[in-house]
C-alpha cells in the first residue's frame, strides 16, 4: 500500500476518532450491529439491464456516512456499494441520495443517513448470467458520542 494511501487511512481514523470518541473503537463493536441491509432486484429486461433497490435501516440515534459525505477527510467512511456477480456484471451505476447536512464549525460541513435510506443501483448484466448478484454495502456508523469500526453488509439477490 503506499505511503500516501495509508497515511490518509490513518488519518481518518484519527478523525472519526475525534468525531465520536477513541474509546469505543477499542471495544471492537463493528457497524453492522446497529445497520442492517436488505436488497430486492427486478428481473432482468432482454438486454440484461436490471434494477436493484437497497434498504438501509439503521438504529435509533446512529447515523452512516453519505456518499458523498461532503468532507474528504471522511471520504473513507462514507456508505459504499459494489455489486458482482458469478461473471462480472458489465456495468454498475449506484445512485445515492443526498444525505442530512450537519455543520460542524470544527471539521467542516459533512452529510448522513439516518433512519432509513434507500439506494439504486442499475446494473447490466454480463451476457447470458442469471447468477444471484452479491450486493456488498460498506458503512460506519456513529453517534454524536461515539463511532464503531467499520463493516461491510452482504446480501444476495436473484
């Protein structure tokens, strides 16, 4: 990884860290206890071009990172979608919504999704592959006190 790379990681930790307190990062509660996903697809059209629609819910006084979050020193954080497939699939375009604005004179101006968020995701499909598609969502939640590691969300759909 070079140098660059993972100073910026560092970096954002460190940040995420003063947005919501280092202490809970030592406990090692991951995202995914307090964000859950789920994903349902349209079938496929004849040119294999099919919709996919995500829900996030997340928990009561927790919040994710929008993407774009606003901020580049939390662009690591932001929410993140990646769909594949058994071949891979031609084309994958996710639409995010905009998120909450919330200022913050220390950092800067950053945005979230709390509640319940829903993303699109449209998707041509590799030629002749009906094979489920693995829908993988990257989130970090946290709340105005403190933040949890990081975890990716799998869910498959047909």
């Amino acid at each position: 990884m070079p140098r660059l790379h993972i100073t910026r990681v560092v970096f954002a930790v460190l940040l995420a860290a003063h947005f919501c307190g280092a202490a809970v990062f030592a406990q090692g509660k991951k995202s995914d206890s307090v964000v859950k996903a789920t994903a349902k697809a349209e079938k496929p059209d004849a040119d294999g071009k099919q919709t996919v629609t995500i829900t996030i819910a997340v928990d009561k006084g927790w919040h994710i990172y929008a993407n774009p979050v606003g901020l580049d020193d939390l662009a690591s954080a932001q929410t993140n979608v990646t769909i594949n497939a058994k071949s891979k699939p031609q084309e994958v375009k996710v639409t995010y919504p905009a998120g909450t604005l919330v200022k913050d004179k220390t950092v800067g101006d950053y945005k979230v999704y709390s509640d319940t968020v829903t993303i699109k995701a449209n998707v041509v499909r590799a030629k002749d592959d009906a094979s489920p598609l693995d829908v993988s969502i990257k989130v970090t939640a946290c709340t105005e006190a403190k933040c949890l590691l990081p975890a990716t969300i799998k869910v498959s759909v047909p």
